[in-house]
C-alpha cells in the first residue's frame, strides 16, 4: 500500500567512474535518488552519498533525510501514474484498502 512519502532511491557503485555515469543518466529522474561510490576503505554508512540535484556535499545516508525532496518527485511518490495527481492515487488507495479484507 501506498504511504503517500517520497522516500530516496540510493544506488551504490564500486568505482567513481560508474557513479559518474549514472548520475548523468539519474539526472532526469522523476524520484528523490542519491548515488555513491564505495572504495575500498569506505563504507555505506560513511559520507559517501550525493543526491541528484545537489553535488555540492557528500553526506551520510542518515543525513540524506534532510535533503529537500524534488517538488516533481512528490507528485509521484506513490509510484503510481505520474499523470495522475498523487492526492488522487492516494486516495484511490486508501478506498481499495477499506474494501480489501
């Protein structure tokens, strides 16, 4: 079931170049994502983390909650069909889960 929050799409990379990469293509995503690149003496919990929109600073994933959500991604937050308002398939949502035991 739909909760009606954006939640952050994290990928992880083993080499700075494939991050690089990604970001490039991540960078029209409709979805809150942040990429990092591990090396060998990094690991996920470190500030390793960027979010698509802001390279300025690497953070921790415990810090990426205070990164602004993109106002687009919002309005798909539930996954649902990004030409539908997310209020609308919230509350579609919300009336299935009444009707289901």
């Amino acid at each position: 079931m739909a909760s009606g929050l954006a939640y952050r799409i994290c990928f992880c990379f083993g080499h700075p170049r494939r991050e690089a990469g990604a970001r490039r293509v991540l960078a029209k995503a409709t979805v809150p994502v942040a990429t990092a690149a591990v090396g060998p003496t990094q690991r996920p919990q470190d500030a390793i983390w960027a979010a698509i929109g802001d390279e300025s600073v690497r953070l921790r994933l415990a810090e990426l909650a205070a990164v602004p959500i993109p106002a687009e991604s919002e309005d798909v937050a539930d996954c649902g069909d990004p030409g539908v308002p997310a209020r609308d398939r919230r509350a579609e949502a919300a009336a299935v889960a009444r009707v289901t035991p």
